[in-house]
C-alpha cells in the first residue's frame, strides 16, 4: 500500500526494525551529525532523536529523524509502485527501467510497438497530482514576527561552518511560462539560515529550480516564488533526488513511485503546490539579485529567501 506520508512511513520501518528512537538529549550541533555518519558507514538503521538540544542549549519540541534512507533496503520500502513491496536493489530494477524509458523514450518503429507504450502513457497521465482543500500541513500557519526559524532543530553538521544548514528541504518552484519545463520542480538544495526568517540557498546552475530562477529573471522583476517543504511521504522525497525528465513533474513522478497520485495544497502565501501531508512547509521568494557567499568553501554564491512558515499539529 502508498504511504499517504512520513508518519505512516516510520511506522512501518519502526515495525520491521528499521528504526530506533533515541530519548537521551542529542546536540544539534556536531554530535547529531557525528552519529549520522556512523549509521551510515555501517548500514545501520533509521534513526528518531526524540529530544534534540539545540545551538542555544535549549530542547526542540520537535523530534529529528536522520538516516531515512541511509540504507538500499529501506530506499526500496519507500517504493510502492504497483502495490508491491519491495527490499532490495533488484526490487527496484523496473524503476530504473521505468525512469530510462521516460529519459529517452525510443519512437516506435510499427503500430504494435505504439500499442505497447499505450499503458505507460496512460499510467504517467493517471498520477498526475489532485489538489486538496484541507491540508494537514497547514493546521498551525505562521506570519510575520511569529516567524522563527531558530525555533527548528536544524543541524550544524560540520567544524567552521558559518550557520546550521537545512540539509533535507524538498525546494518546490515553478518557471514564469506554462510551457512543460516550467512545470512544479521539486529538488534538494542545502539552505543556510541566516535569521529567524532568512536563509541561502545554494542550487547549482544546471538544476531544474536554478533553471527556474534564470528563466523567472529574463522575464519579471519581482522575487522568484518558492516553498520549501521538510518531511513527506516517501515517494515525493525519492523523486525529488531523481533526474527525471524536465518536462515531468516530480509530483507525477512521485505518483509513479508511489502507485498513487499525489495529494498537493495551495500554498498560504505563494502561488504554488505543496504535498497535503508535510510536516513543514516554509513558503517565501528566492531574491532575483542579492547573492552570498555560503561559508569559507563555497564556490557558487547562495540566493537570499525570505519565508513563511506552516506545519502540521499532529
């Protein structure tokens, strides 16, 4: 069956013993990095710090989960495509079969091959998105002053690092056109907070929001609309690290993965889609000229954003 969401997800991974709580206070700051790391180098298993402490020494009331998909097991959990479960890399051949036949798709050579992609063509327009009127996401919305971005346990994950880094956002945009490459893209970007409500963003130039970004310039004045989403189910965050083709959603892609199509909000603030189910989503505008450099390394400048902030009560 699809996860509706990441709850639904950890739940099972918690059955199956691929998750284990952790209630001892864990430091946001380096140490929460520090064991990540060794879960991974050592397969080890998904992880829920339950008492985060963060920069300021104080406790999160929110838990923090790392090593999600640390591991190609749980990657395969996360993909329900056709109602099958799946363990292992061999379980998830016919996506990458699916994903090279959507990438390059060969023109049929007779009428009996056309015949044949007729069910794939069918299925990609079934998983197209649904929008919802009530989402789950957005039972607690926060403006203005009461916007804080301290107030998440994000992470500082390596010495010298200038501020703690978002490491896991799920950056929604979309082009100025209608034309199918300026569709919703969905990708992961590290995002370097700055103040309760700003932060950097750093994406490279090649990548679909980037790509957004410039063609948003060319054409209009004002900021680029963005959202940042942390926490959904698991075929939404596949998909969104999946180079799949530019003139595909990952949303639609996310419903291929998932066997099921995506449930999408109207954002509060922004004129975009956001999955129904996140945890958090952080909607504001990417700046079209303020550029910085993100710490003492890095060789593309970051893009200042200015958020929002909604999140489940759950």
């Amino acid at each position: 069956m699809p996860y509706d969401s990441l709850r639904e997800f950890l739940t099972r991974l918690e059955k199956d013993g691929e998750l284990v709580r952790v209630k001892e206070p864990i430091s946001t700051v380096l140490e929460m990095t520090e064991i990540q790391t060794r879960l991974i180098a050592e397969g080890g298993p998904a992880v829920i710090f339950e008492n985060p402490i963060k920069a300021d020494g104080t406790r999160s009331d929110m838990p923090v989960i790392v090593n999600l998909f640390g591991t190609v097991k749980r990657v395969a959990m996360g993909v329900t495509m056709g109602g099958k479960e799946r363990t292992t890399g061999a379980d998830l051949r016919e996506v990458g079969e699916l994903l090279a036949q959507l990438r390059q798709p060969q023109p049929p050579r007779s009428f009996g091959e056309a015949a044949e992609l007729l069910p794939l063509v069918k299925t990609v327009l079934a998983m197209k998105p649904k929008t919802v009127s009530r989402a789950p996401c957005q039972e607690v919305v926060l403006r203005g002053d009461d916007i804080d971005l301290s107030k998440l346990p994000v992470q500082t994950c390596w010495p010298g690092e200038p501020a703690p880094l978002i490491t896991w956002p799920l950056v929604v945009t979309k082009g100025p056109t209608d034309a199918r490459e300026d569709n919703f893209n969905l990708g992961i970007y590290r995002m370097q907070v700055l103040s309760k409500n700003q932060t950097i963003m750093r994406w490279l130039k090649h990548r679909g929001g980037a790509q957004h970004h410039q063609r948003w310039a060319s054409e209009k004045t004002a900021p680029l609309p963005a959202a940042c989403v942390i926490g959904a189910d698991p075929g939404i965050i596949l998909a969104a690290v999946t180079p799949v083709p530019e003139t595909l959603s990952e949303y639609q892609f996310a419903g291929l993965l998932r066997g099921k199509r995506v449930e999408l909000a109207d954002c509060v603030s922004q004129p975009l889609k956001v999955p129904a189910n996140a945890e958090i989503v952080i909607e504001g505008e990417v700046s079209l000229s303020d550029y910085r450099d993100e710490g003492p390394t890095a060789i593309t400048p970051a893009i200042t954003i200015r958020w929002s902030l909604s999140r489940s009560s759950r």
